[in-house]
C-alpha cells in the first residue's frame, strides 16, 4: 500500500440504501430465487419468506444486512452489488 493510499477515505455503506440500490438488490434477488421456491430463496438468505416476498414485491425497502446476505449468496461483494466504487470492503 503507497502513502496516498493510506490517505484515501475507504469506501463506506450507506445507512440506509438508496432507491438505485435497493433495485440492485431487488434484481439480484429475482435472478437468485429463479427456480426455487421462496422458501428455499428465505432459508438461503436467513430471512423469513415474508421478509423475502415483501422485498421482491417492493413493498420494503432492503435492509443493508439483507442486501449483505443476497451478495453473498450471489458469491459477490457488498460494494460491488450496491455500485459503491472502491473496491471490496
């Protein structure tokens, strides 16, 4: 790591996810739970279906931990689903 490096903020999550983001999550999640049952999509992730379905339908807005867990059942990192540049966290 250079000098400049260390003089660089890190690349932070947001509190609460931005519209943009909580879509991102959305379309991961939809591309997961294709051809499997919201069930086995919940119990993947943790989460009770109903948290699931109210997060697909939109009804919720997605909560950073839960967006955590769709990234890494996608075998992807936080940042990189949520477009925060930066690299991984």
């Amino acid at each position: 790591m250079s000098e400049h490096d260390q003089d660089r903020e890190p690349p932070s999550i947001p509190a609460v996810l931005t519209d943009e983001q909580a879509a991102r999550v959305r379309a991961r999640l939809d591309r997961f739970a294709k051809g499997t049952s919201v069930r086995g999509c919940a119990k993947a992730l943790g989460y009770a279906r109903k948290y699931v379905r109210a997060v697909r339908d939109g009804a919720i807005r997605p909560s950073v931990h839960f967006a955590s867990r769709v990234a890494h059942v996608a075998g992807m990192d936080l940042a990189t689903l949520l477009g925060i540049s930066g690299g991984a966290l």
